[in-house]
C-alpha cells in the first residue's frame, strides 16, 4: 500500500526525503475452518507489528512491515483437537516512479494441536516490473503442510 501512494503522490510532495513509521497492535475473532480437515471452529489472533516507509527527494521508495502473532483454533467439535501457535508476516517494496518496482510478502505458521499434531503453512509472494508495465519475474507459492 506504500508503494501505490507514494507512486500516486504529486511530483512537489516528493521534493523532499520523508519517513513514517507505523506501530500496530490489536486481536482478531472471527469464525473459520480448520485448513486441514474442515472441521468449522473459531480462530482468536493477537498481533504486533511496524511499519517503514520512506521515500527520498528523487522518488524511490523503500517500505517494510512485519507483524508477528499468536493464533489459536477452538473447533466447534469439542471431540476435534484446538491447536494454538505463532505466525509472522513480512513484506517489502522498492522502486521508484519510471523505474522497476520490486514487492515482496512472505508468511508462516505453526500451530500444534491437543493431539500432538501440527499445522504449518509458507508462503511467498515476489513481483518485479520493469518501468515500462512489464513482469520480468513473478512468484507465488503456498504450501500447508497438515497432520
């Protein structure tokens, strides 16, 4: 999202180098699947993270933001195990208007079940255009690894 503004702002707001940092912190309820089996449940998520943008007189922007966090699984099966664990989320953009933007966001999780099993899941994502719209490299994995 830092880079789309900062691309999108006016060439005099760009005359000058600026940074932000950004602190953010909060819980998440909602109701959800187990990935693995389906089972419907509730997942509780705590967070913490920052975020650094900063963006130099001639336009290029560096942005960064990492968020860490604890997640737990309460199935609405009380026979079906609840699993709890971390996840940490990381992303980056560099890049500047008329050259090549390159993005990056990466994703992982443990969570360990009542039973002893566990759930993990990686991702990774990465874009690379050129100043003229075109991809030059593109990648977009996930894997869950279940019990």
């Amino acid at each position: 999202m830092g880079l789309v503004m900062a691309l999108g702002a006016p060439a005099r707001a760009l005359a000058s180098a600026s940074g932000e940092t950004v602190h953010v912190a909060g819980s998440i309820t909602q109701a959800g699947v187990n990935p693995c089996t389906g089972a419907p449940g509730t997942y509780d998520v705590t967070f913490e993270g920052v975020s650094h943008t900063n963006v130099t007189p001639v336009g290029t922007l560096h942005h960064t933001a990492t968020i860490t966090g604890e997640i737990a699984f309460t199935p609405d099966d009380p026979t079906q195990p609840t699993y709890t664990g971390e996840f940490t989320a990381w992303d980056g953009q560099n890049g500047a208007v008329g050259s090549t933007i390159t993005l990056t966001a990466t994703f992982h999780d443990t969570l360990r079940g009542s039973d002893g099993s566990s759930i993990r899941d990686r991702g990774v994502f990465h874009l690379t255009v050129l100043a003229d719209g075109t991809v030059t490299a593109a990648l977009d994995s996930f894997v869950l690894v279940c019990p």
